[in-house]
C-alpha cells in the first residue's frame, strides 16, 4: 500500500481552528468563545488540546445561519 491510501483527500482532512476560523472569516479566539458559550460549528474534540473541525460542519453552521434580512429571527452565533 503507498502512502497515499492512507492520506485523507482535502474535503475529508479535519481542520485545525486556526484554518476553520480562516475559512470562515473569524478570528480564532472567537471560535474559542463560540466552542465555550455554544452556537458555533460542530467539532471534534480529540484529546484535552486537540480540536478539529469537519467541513461538513462548517458548511452545516453556515446554511443554518444564512440570513435574508436582519429582522429574521438570529440563531445563536
């Protein structure tokens, strides 16, 4: 088996916070905040320093806060 096989493709790969916090235009202390106090995107928590988030869950998070106006009723965020 090569290397490779065992390499998860780009769309499956977790991403650390600091990437997740990049791709959504967050800081990554706010991500911390949301990760505490709730309403932020689904992740992964490995062991006591390790989290990871799934693209899936990003794009999850953003689709159930996509808004038309701002008089929508506001999800947790």
């Amino acid at each position: 088996m090569s290397k490779s096989e065992f390499e998860p493709s780009n769309a499956e790969r977790l991403l650390t916070p600091d990437e997740a916090a990049g791709l959504l235009g967050l800081s990554k202390q706010r991500l911390a905040v949301l990760r505490v106090i709730g309403g932020g995107p689904e992740y992964h928590k490995l062991s006591a320093r390790v989290v990871r988030y799934s693209r899936g869950a990003i794009n999850a998070w953003l689709t159930t806060n996509r808004r038309r106006s701002t008089s929508e009723s506001q999800a947790a965020a």
